[in-house]
C-alpha cells in the first residue's frame, strides 16, 4: 500500500481547502489566504478571529507581517445652523390693531400676545412676516418707553462687605498694639529666653548684684524680642502656608513690615546698647552674635538644610551663657556648661514637637529632621537626652555644683531618657507629645536643683585661704 508522506498530504489538503474556499465563497477570498497562512506559517504569528473580514466589528488587521491598528472614527458632532433669513422657521404671531400713542389699555395687550407665541412651521409668505415682526418690534417699543428703570439699591452690609474686600489703607488700633507686640516678639519664647539668662546670672560664683540683674535681663528680654520680630518678617509667605503660623500680626496684615522693622530696631538697639554699656562689653557682642545667628543663619537654614537644627541649639545656649558673663565679666567652664545644658535640651524638646508638625513644615517648605530624616530626628532626640546625664555628672568636677546634683537629677534625666527612648522605638504622636510635654517642666527642674545644689562661693577673706604674708 502507498503511503504519502505527511506534509505532501496536508499540503494536498490545503490546496482542495483553498480550491473549494474560491468557488463557494468568492467574497471571501481574504479569508481564505489567511487560512492558508495558518498552515506556512509559525504558530505564534497566526492571525485570530477577529481578522476574518466576515467579522462586523474589525478592529486590527495585519498586511505585510505588520500589525495595525485601526480605530473606528469618531462621528464629527452635527450642528445645526438656524439662519434668521430661513423661511421654513417662523413664529407664529398674532395681528395686532395699531396703537395709538395716547391709548394706556393697550399696552397690556402685547405683553399677552408676545408671551404666547410658539414655534410652529407655516408657510406663510415673506410680506406676512416682515408686518408681523414690524408690529412686534412696535409693540417692544412701547413697553421699553412706559416701563421705569430698574435701579438696584445696595444695602449697608453688602456695602460694607464689599469695600471690606477691596484694598484700603492699613489702620492700627492703639488699644491692639500691646497684644500685636506680644505676639510679634514671641513672648513666651522670650520669657524662657530671659529665665534662662536669669539661671546663668544665678549660678555665677560672684556677689548678686540685684541692678546688674535687672539691667541684664531687660536687655537680653530686648534682644530676643528684635530676633523674633525679625525673623517673622522674614518668614511671611511661609507662615501663612502653615496652621501653627498663619494667625501671626504679619500674615493677618494688623501691622505692616515697616512698622514690625520698625519695633525690631526699637527693641534691638537699646537692648544691645544695655548690655554693652550697662552690663559689660562681652555680654554686649553675645546679644549681637545671636541676633545675628538667629535672623542670618538659623532663619534661612530652615528652607536650605537639616542644620537649622544645630544652629538653632547654638543660638537656645548663648542666653545662659550671657548670663554668667554679665555677672562675672569672663567666660568660664561653668558658663559653657550651661550653655551644654540648653543645647541638650533643645534637641528632645524641639523635635518632639516638629514630629507632629510634620505636615506644616513640608506645608511650608521647611527643611527639618522631622520631615527629611525621620530616623536622625529620633536617634538625635535620644542622645542628647542620655547626654544629660553626662552633663549633670560634670558639674561637681568644674566646681559648678555640688556632688549632691548629679543624684538628684538622676531621676527627671533618666525620665526624659525613657520618653525618649519610646519615642525612638514608636515614633508615634503620643509618644512624641509625651517627650514634648516632659521637657517642658524638665529644664526648669533641672536649673532650680542645680541652683539649691549651687557649691558655695568662697570669699577672699575666708581664713581657709593661708595669709598673705605666708605668700610672699
């Protein structure tokens, strides 16, 4: 028996496929080429069903082994154009009597008549309708001559309201500028600036002198308030982007720039005047250098670096310092060490508190730890907590305290450390507002035990010290 090999027969069976495809169906001639180009060729190149021309819906195609995609056009939307001119549309109106002038009565009628026309399709002729829209336009003539104007009548509070909304000049209430100050200086911010200037003045191993204190604190009150006015007026744009920071005497426009500028300088130069003259001139260039440090550096690091941060600390730490100085007239290890307790401190304190302003210092372009580097704000946080405990430790060897101080701020340090701590492992709000809180009566605590715990001052004149005479 003969046996044809399998490729002749089904190329055998192709053809028969093809010739019946070409006598049944001449339409379909495309189709049966695509149905021979199965066979040829490989199988993932095969055409599919939606191919096949006898389909309603084709979509893709495929010519010269390339494939392309055709989409159904989109049907251009039909408008329809009434010409005035047009004929085949008109309104129906109704004849009406000529009026006279004089006559009153008639005036109602057209209102009636021009309130009831509809569109209809007539066949009237050209001369019916140009009379017809003659005696509309008549009849419009007539009630635009007898009708009285309309005049809107503006109330007192629309009045109000809008003027309200357009540009007048600015006016200051006398009675608001005391609380517009406050609120410019930063007063709370600056009375924690003058207490810690007030605990440095304090620990100081010299004699209290009650008017070098006045006179200090008043100047370094003065200072601060000059930074903080000036660095709101720099700040503008940017705090009314931020919830913290939008309800500020600047951003409202209850004072202008001129006059915030104005109460800096008032503020600033005798302060710095006070301390340079009064105190002495070393306290004088430490309330400079942080005016200078604050409103120069610290202020636009805040949108160009993460080191705002440290800044800032530098710039929390003079005040104590100038403190010491004012009452000592030098600059000695124990004004350094509280300068490293305010730098310390800072770090827990304020980034326990951007944590959860996060979203109002990226709102206003911001750049701290807290919203750039999420983790360095926690582990920094934590080791500058710990890094009280240190500090508390090296008091008694500068002869700053006493030994008793370390032991008794063991405990509120490791507190904070803890709450730190939490913070670092959750990194939640509650844990963060916890820290915050906790620092807050933390640095008072700390400076009122290092003061009980104050090493006494040792006169010249205590017999301790040998004689003079056994001196020389």
């Amino acid at each position: 028996m003969y046996k044809a090999p399998c490729s002749r027969l089904s190329g055998l069976v192709g053809v028969s496929v093809k010739q019946k495809l070409v006598q049944s169906v001449p339409r379909c001639n495309q189709t049966a080429r695509s149905l021979i180009q199965l066979h040829r060729r490989d199988p993932s190149n095969w055409l599919t069903y939606q191919h096949l021309n006898f389909l309603k819906r084709q979509y893709v195609s495929k010519n010269n082994s390339e494939l392309h995609q055709r989409a159904i056009p989109k049907q251009a939307p039909v408008l329809t154009i009434v010409d005035e001119r047009d004929d085949s549309v008109e309104r129906q109106v109704q004849r009406i009597p000529t009026i006279e002038p004089v006559v009153t009565d008639t005036v109602a009628q057209p209102e009636e008549v021009t309130s009831k026309p509809q569109p209809e399709i007539s066949t009237l002729k050209p001369s019916t309708e140009g009379a017809a829209v003659q005696n509309d336009s008549v009849s419009r003539t007539v009630l635009t001559s007898n009708e009285t104007p309309h005049v809107h009548e503006e109330s007192e509070e629309a009045r109000e309201a809008r003027l309200d909304k357009q540009w007048k000049q600015l006016k200051v209430d006398v009675a608001d500028l005391p609380d517009i100050y406050a609120k410019l200086s930063k007063i709370k911010l600056t009375a924690l600036v003058v207490t810690t200037a007030a605990a440095g003045f304090a620990m100081a191993p010299v004699p209290f002198d009650p008017i070098m204190f006045f006179v200090a604190s008043l100047g370094t009150g003065l200072a601060s308030c000059t930074a903080n006015s000036i660095n709101q007026y720099f700040e503008v744009p940017f705090d009314s982007n931020m919830n913290r920071t939008k309800n500020r005497p600047l951003v409202r426009g209850q004072i202008s720039p001129l006059h915030a500028v104005s109460f800096a300088l008032a503020c600033g130069v005798p302060g710095v005047a006070l301390l340079t003259l009064g105190v002495n001139p070393l306290t004088g260039f430490l309330g400079a250098l942080n005016i200078f440090l604050y409103t120069c550096c610290y202020t636009p690091l805040k949108r160009l670096s993460i080191a705002n941060t440290w800044v800032g600390a530098v710039v929390g730490a003079i005040p104590p310092i100038m403190g010491w100085t004012a009452a000592t007239g030098c600059l000695e290890p124990g004004a350094l060490l509280l300068g490293g307790f305010l730098y310390s401190w800072q770090f827990p304190h304020f980034n326990a508190l951007s944590w959860n302003l996060r979203e109002d210092y990226s709102r206003g372009g911001y750049r701290m730890m807290s919203v750039t580097h999420p983790g360095m704000c926690k582990r920094v946080a934590l080791r500058h907590s710990v890094g009280l405990i240190g500090l508390s430790t090296l008091a008694p060897v500068l002869d700053v305290t006493t030994w008793t101080f370390p032991a008794i701020s063991l405990p509120i340090n490791l507190y904070i450390s803890y709450l730190a701590f939490r913070f670092y492992r959750k990194g939640d709000r509650s844990s963060s507002r916890k820290l915050f809180f906790c620092s807050l009566w933390h640095l008072p605590m700390l400076l009122l035990l290092a003061l009980t715990c104050k090493k006494p001052r040792r006169d010249p004149e205590d017999p301790a010290l040998p004689p003079a005479s056994l001196v020389s």
